[in-house]
C-alpha cells in the first residue's frame, strides 16, 4: 500500500492509499463531526456535517466520502466551515422537534449535541414536516418518529449492508421523503429481523424503542450501562445493560439494551432481537431462581441445590435400571460455553452410557 503525503490545519501527515480525510483525521485525533457515517457503511456523503476545506477545491468536500490523494492540503475547521455548519444545523431543526426532551423519549438524539456545540442559531422558524410514518405498525419494538429523521439514510444502509435484509428504504421525494416499508407495510410483515440495528445507528432518535417510549422512560443519557455478555447463545456479543438507578425503591432495573461503540467489542455493534430486546425475563416474576422439586402433593417447592441434584440423579438412573440407558436423552442448551456442552456429552456417554445427547444449535 503507497503511502500519501497530506497536509491537515498545517501538520505534515502520512496517509494510506484509499483512506478518507474522515479515518486519517480520526486516527490522528482531530475530530470531524459527523452524522451519516458509519465505519461500518459504505460512505454516502449524506448529511454535510463533516465538510472540509481542501485547496484547490471550490467546494467544501464531505471528509467521510473523500480519499486521501497525494499533497492534498486540508482544513478541518474554519470561519467558513463554521458558517456551513451553523447552517446546516440550523435547516435542520427547522423541521424537527424543538424540545430534546420530546426527541429523545424513545432514543438519543445526537443533533441537540451538536447545535449545541457549535451554536447554530434556534430562531430560523418551524416549517411543516411532511414525511410520513407508519402510525399503524404494530410491530412490538421499533417506531419511527418522522419528525426527527434527517434522512441520512444510515438505517436503510445497515439494513441492507449489515444486515442484508433491506427491510427498509428511502420513499418519496423532496421534503416528503421518508423511510417507508413495501407498501407501508408493518415492519412484522416485512423482512425484518428485528434486530433493532436501525434505532442504535439513528444519530437523532428518529428510529426509537417503542418499549422505554411507551413506559416514559428516562432519556438513555441519564440511565447506566453496564457492559455484559449476552447469555442467549454462545457467541458471546457483548451489550451494555441500560439501568436506571431510581428505578424499584433505588434497587435499580434494567430499562434498555444498547450495543457498545463500533469496534470496541467482536460484535462490532451488533446484536440481534434477544440480545436487544428480550430482557424482561430479568424481573419477570415466573423466572426460577433457585432450585425447586416437586413433591408428593404434585407441586413445585423450593430446596437446595444438593437436594435438587441428588433426586434428578435418582430419577435418572431409575429409568436407566427400568428401561435401559437408550431411554434416556441429554440435550444441552446453546446459552451453554462449549466446555459446559463437552461435560454434558460427558455425563450422558461415560456416566449414562447413552449416545443420545444433542445440543439445540446444531444444524
Ligand atoms: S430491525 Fe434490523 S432488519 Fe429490521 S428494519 Fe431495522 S435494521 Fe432492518
Ligand atoms: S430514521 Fe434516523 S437513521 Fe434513518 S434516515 Fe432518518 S435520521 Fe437517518
Ligand atoms: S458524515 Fe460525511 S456527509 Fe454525513
């Protein structure tokens, strides 16, 4: 790979062929805002907030969607990209909800941040918004608040990039542009996976959790994670467990699941619909959480963990001495590590004497 030389705010850098001013700026620690992109994505240069100057160029140009060439000179932050900024942002929340707290029932909205931060004016007037949604979906997890969406078309992108399954697209024209389904169909009439990627890669809350959004949850940035590892399958995503602390008499409940950032953990922000969504075994009141045997009168009873083993023991050797070691059958879970399905094997081959084991992802 041929090395390029650049110059950035006036320092000598080296550049590797093929990479953006976005991915060297970033390995260099100058920070360039940006609301489409996604390491994960193709560039599409959608929103314009990462606009630099570059000489020799008319233009601003996108950092997240230009390569690097060799002697390039750029500059990253300006009057004149400052004025750029100031307006985008401020077109921007010319149609979307004023108040953060209204934006960010259902998810994070990273534009309040950034108007913020580089204090675009708020006093530019509200227009009509004239996307439309899908009021009707019925699907139990994720709703799309039209009102906040920027059309930076990162959902529809890891929907059909990641995902690949295109469940969601760019509909309409103009300012009526929307993410739609086919024939605005509920997203569980769809190909959806429900993996929820579409809300954690939405930078304003548009794409949200129904759940937390109906419950008036408090917004995500006032909650705690906690980093975990999913117990749903044996690939080990990681996840961060979203607790808000107030929550049972100060005792604290998990309200949310989020994926930790991009590139820090193997699943690279993925997770899929258990991993996200299927939480509330946590405090459901019919979860075991100890060890019950049931007894003479046919009902379930708690005991201890010996008693359980030691009668689970009886049972099962009793049928081995009435029926024979083929009449029983071991079959493990895939929330098991592999060295828990190995003991499992284990005791159904050299304690039982049964090939019968199975573990249920196999295919
Ligand atoms: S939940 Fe996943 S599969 Fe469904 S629309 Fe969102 S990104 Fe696509
Ligand atoms: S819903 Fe969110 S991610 Fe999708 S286009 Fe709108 S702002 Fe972007
Ligand atoms: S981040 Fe570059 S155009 Fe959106």
């Amino acid at each position: 790979m041929t090395d390029r030389s650049i110059t950035v705010n006036g320092h000598p850098w080296q550049a590797q062929e093929g990479e953006t001013i976005l991915e060297v700026a970033a390995r260099h620690g100058v920070e360039i805002p940006t609301l489409c992109h996604d390491p994960r994505l193709k560039p599409a240069g959608a929103c314009r907030t990462c606009l630099v100057e570059i000489d020799g160029w008319r233009r601003l140009a996108p950092a997240c969607a230009t390569p690097v060439t060799e002697g390039m000179s750029i500059v990253t932050e300006n009057e004149r990209i400052d004025r750029h900024r100031k307006t985008l942002l401020a077109l921007y929340m010319t149609d979307h909800p004023q108040s953060r707290e209204e934006s960010e029932r259902g998810a994070p909205d990273q534009l309040f941040d950034m108007v913020a931060r580089y204090q675009a004016p708020s006093d530019w007037g509200v227009l009509e918004n004239k996307r439309q949604g899908r009021p009707d979906d019925r699907n139990p997890y994720i709703q799309f608040n039209p009102e906040a969406c920027i059309l930076c078309a990162r959902c529809t992108r890891y929907c059909d990039e990641v995902e690949s399954v295109s469940a969601i697209t760019l509909a309409q024209r103009g300012s009526e542009t929307t993410i739609a389904t086919v024939d605005a169909e509920s997203l569980l009439d769809t190909t959806c996976e429900m993996c929820g990627g579409c809300i954690d890669v939405c930078p304003t809350g548009a794409m949200a959790e129904k759940i937390p959004l109906v419950r008036g949850d408090k917004p995500e940035r006032e909650l705690e994670k906690v980093r975990t590892t999913c117990n749903y399958c044996g690939v080990g995503c990681q996840m961060d467990l979203n607790v808000d602390p107030d929550a049972r008499e100060g005792q604290g409940k998990v309200v949310k699941v989020t994926s930790p950032p991009v590139g820090t953990t193997t699943n690279d922000g993925n997770l899929c619909v258990k991993g996200r969504f299927a939480y509330d075994f946590i405090d459901h009141p019919d979860r075991l959480t100890q060890p019950l045997v049931r007894g003479e009168d046919g009902e379930l009873h708690p005991t201890t963990w010996d008693d359980a083993l030691a009668k689970a023991a009886t049972g099962l050797r009793g049928v081995t001495e009435r029926h024979g070691p083929d009449a029983l059958g071991f079959v493990s879970s895939s929330r098991c590590t592999m060295e828990e399905n190995f003991l499992m094997q284990k005791l159904s081959r050299a304690v039982f004497h049964t090939n019968n084991v199975h573990q249920c992802a196999a295919t």
